[in-house]
C-alpha cells in the first residue's frame, strides 16, 4: 500500500519524524538513505521506494497507537 500523493507522504514523514523527535538526518540513518532522498520525500519532489514504504510502515507500528493512527490516516485500515 502506498499513500495517495507525493504530498501526503511529505506530510507523514514529517509527522512520523514528530513522533520520534529526530531529524531528517536521523530518519535517514534509520531507513538507510541519504539525508537529501528524506528531504526530497517531505517536500513532495519523489516518492520512496517501495522497500522504504515497508520500513516507514514498520517504524509506525512500532510506535504504537500513536504511529498506528498515522498508518491508518495515511495508509487507510
């Protein structure tokens, strides 16, 4: 599953960084990009691929109701 648009997925990576409080720089390290494919990914310019949707998706479980309330939003139920 995927999230509608380039500017839906910008918005949830900016809030799963919220709900971890780490950087750009961070989320890239945890997903194992570069700090620029994540800052390209939060200003609508690309898509992740679809292995980083997976690991943007497992980091949102792991986060509890909380990261389960952002898959929801943004990858439906």
């Amino acid at each position: 599953m995927t999230a509608t648009r380039s500017r839906d997925i910008g918005q949830l990576i900016k809030s799963l960084r919220g709900q971890l409080e780490i950087s750009q720089e961070k989320l890239a390290a945890k997903l194992g990009v570069t700090f620029s494919t994540v800052n390209r990914w939060e200003n609508g310019k690309v898509q992740p691929s679809p292995l980083a949707i997976k690991q943007i998706q497992k980091l949102l479980v792991d986060l509890g109701p909380a990261g389960q309330r952002l898959h929801d939003e943004f990858f439906g139920k």
